[in-house]
C-alpha cells in the first residue's frame, strides 16, 4: 500500500477510486500514519486550491458573444487572409529558392534545417514508395497532396504533404528514429513532451518522446492543430 | 446557425476556461484576453469539426492559446506568474472579512505560482477545471498515474508553502 500512496492518496481525494477501493484505503489510513499524513497534506493543498475558484466575469461573456456574432457577419475575413498567404506562397515558390531559403541557424540539426528547407521548397525528400499510410488529417479537411520516403540529411524519413481549401500546407515527416532537437526548441511538457522550433515564419512541432513524428507548416495554428488531430500533443 | 450553436454550447464552459486562464496569466486582463483568444480559436475549430466531448477540447485550446502567448511574450509561465498579481489584492471597500479572506487568496495564488508548471497545470485543470486524472492526462499527453502524481506532489508542496507563509507572519 505504501509503494503508491500518493497516486492512491490523489486519486482518494479526486474522488476516483472504485467503492471497494475506497472502502480499503479507509481502512488502512486507520492503521498506516504514513498515509494519513499523505492524505492530510494532500487534503490541505487540496482545499487551498478551491478557495481560488471563481466565476468568469458578465462582461466576458458579452465581450465572446459580441466578438462570436461580428465574426459570424463576416465569415470570409479570416479565409481572405489564408487566401491572401497562400498566395503570397505560391508567388515566392514560384520565384523559387531565391528568398526562401533562409540561413540555418548556426546549430539548428541538419535533419531540422532540411525538413524546413523541404517544407519552403514544397518538396518531398525523396519519391520512394513509403510503406505505411499517411496520417490522417481529414478532421482538419487537409488533403493528402503527395508522399515519398527518403533522407533529411542523415535521416530516413518518410513525408506527407497536405494542403487545404485555402492554399495552407503541411508537411508531416514521419522517422524510424529521434528527430534531433534544435537548441531554440520550446519544450511543452518537459524533454518528454512535445517541442516547437520557428525560422523565418516556419514552425516545426514534432511529437511527444520518442519525437519520432515532425510536423512543419506555417500557420502556427494549423500545425498545433494537426498535432492534436494526430494526438501527439 | 453554427456559429449559434457554437455559442449557446461553449459559453456554458466559460467559468471553467476563465478558472484556466487565470492560473495560467498573471493578471485578470491577461486571462480575459487569454479566454477571448481561446473562443476565437475554438469557433475557427469548430466550423471544421465538431469537437466530441467540449470541455477537455476547449480546454486543450486554451493551453495551446497561453502557450502561443507565453512565446509571443518570450517568458514561460512561471517567470509571468511570478510577476504582478497586484489585482487580487483587497480593494478598498472589502469588509475586514472578506480582505482578509482575499489576503488569504493572494497567499495560495503566490503559492502556486511557485510551483513547477506541469503540477500547476495538472491541479488547475482537476480542482479548478474539475477534469478527471484520466482526461487531463489525455489533454497534457502523459499517463493518469502521472497526474495523480503530480497532483499529489503539488498538493503536498502547497500545503508546506501555505504553512511558510503563516509561520512568517506569527
């Protein structure tokens, strides 16, 4: 009992044991101080936390539903802005690597830089056939555009990319090994979690340990939210 | 009509998101504007899918929508809530009570601050959010066992912060 007294002791203040569960830590508080103590501690941050809870402020609401209402009177604004991105993408890769390519950070990870110059260049690192299905993005409405197995720098890859109504593309770059962090990466949860690296307007997420999966796009958004359709957040 | 049902769906989740908010931003402002964020984000979300079960969705949203800040600002969460709380401090016009009480409030928000912010995160989202230790793992990517973890610890800390800060005043 006393191994897990602390996620018995949470999971008894959260209220989620099982009646029989309950009834036999009941039993034992009165036989273990140790786990009395746990519990008492527990129970004391526990209550502190409560006391912080608090109702949203009227104003709030009426600022969302005035906020809600106006976008829905203009339901095209934010998609002109996409349109007018997507555009602007096509007009540079158009113009090819001239402006695009930007600089590698002096020690950005070269699997990293060429998974970004990849997702700039709007190409695929290599045209082998790869052997497992593409991810599913079609909560997102992204349609699979093309995929190919191949190398980022020393990295056998195989990538997917997608595009939507809008013109908004992602790459998703799928390893049978780590995708190698770069210094400047923003860790979510820890060295466990996820991380997110940015250059020149291009954000790069891959997945929680074993950050065996890279998503890159440019829309911020976009690329957090194929990381929680994908559930590797 | 969407967008209506949008509405009439999530604002019933507000206090839960605006409680999120607030534990992760330094002051009321900043957690209103952080809500307002969140619903944008949600109603774009929502006009291409609808969620399954709302408040774990809108609640991940809103984790996102305070990190995408906390970039933008280039301070994590800790160093923002380690800043100005100056507007929970009693206001003029409280009785001795309820100051007292909000005095009381200021100390466990200061606490929590302090605290590492996967704990912070973990017990928001259960006793401020009411979220179970499975669904919080799910929205943070981690194991249940992990949460209840986290929760604990963090529970524990509180309580020898708490007890800090009485002991300092006696």
């Amino acid at each position: 009992m006393r191994h897990d007294a602390e996620r018995r002791t949470a999971a008894y203040l959260a209220g989620e044991l099982s009646p029989d569960e309950w009834q036999r830590f009941e039993d034992h508080l009165l036989e273990c101080d140790d786990c009395w103590a746990e519990v008492d501690a527990g129970r004391r941050g526990l209550r502190a936390v409560e006391t912080l809870r608090e109702l949203a402020p009227p104003h709030l609401r009426s600022a969302i539903r005035q906020e809600i209402t106006s976008a829905s009177s203009e339901p095209r604004r934010r998609d002109r802005r996409w349109l007018a991105a997507a555009a602007a993408t096509v007009v540079v890769v158009a113009g090819t690597a001239v402006a695009v390519v930007a600089a590698r950070g002096p020690s950005e990870p070269a699997a990293i830089t060429a998974a970004i110059a990849g997702y700039t260049d709007d190409r695929l690192p290599g045209s082998d056939m790869p052997k497992i299905p593409a991810p599913d993005l079609s909560s997102l409405r992204m349609t699979e555009m093309g995929a190919g197995a191949g190398r980022l720098g020393d990295m056998p890859v195989t990538a997917y990319a997608y595009r939507d109504h809008a013109g908004r593309r992602l790459i998703v770059y799928v390893g049978t090994t780590t995708f190698p962090m770069p210094p400047s990466a923003h860790l979510f949860d820890g060295r466990e979690g996820p991380w997110m690296a940015q250059r020149d307007g291009v954000t790069a997420l891959a997945a929680r340990a074993p950050h065996q999966l890279l998503i890159v796009g440019e829309d911020d958004d976009l690329v957090h939210d194929a990381a929680i359709a994908l559930d590797v957040m | 009509m969407g967008d209506d049902e949008f509405l009439q769906e999530a604002l019933t989740h507000v206090d839960m998101v605006y409680n999120l908010a607030r534990r992760m931003t330094s002051s009321r402002e900043d957690a209103e504007d952080l809500v307002q964020e969140t619903y944008a984000r949600a109603l774009k979300a929502w006009r291409r899918e609808r969620p399954r079960h709302m408040p774990p969705w809108l609640a991940t949203i809103c984790l996102n929508a305070a990190r995408s800040l906390h970039r933008r600002r280039k301070n994590r969460p800790a160093e923002v809530l380690h800043g100005g709380l100056l507007d929970d401090l009693p206001a003029a016009g409280d009785t001795s009570e309820q100051a007292l009480a909000e005095l009381e409030r200021d100390a466990v928000r200061r606490a929590l601050a302090r605290l590492p912010v996967e704990q912070r995160e973990a017990i928001s989202l259960m006793d401020l959010c009411g979220f179970t230790a499975a669904q919080v793992g799910k929205m943070l990517g981690v194991s249940r066992n992990t949460i209840l973890s986290r929760v604990h610890r963090g529970h524990k800390r509180l309580a020898v912060l708490l007890e800090e800060v009485v002991g300092g005043e006696a």
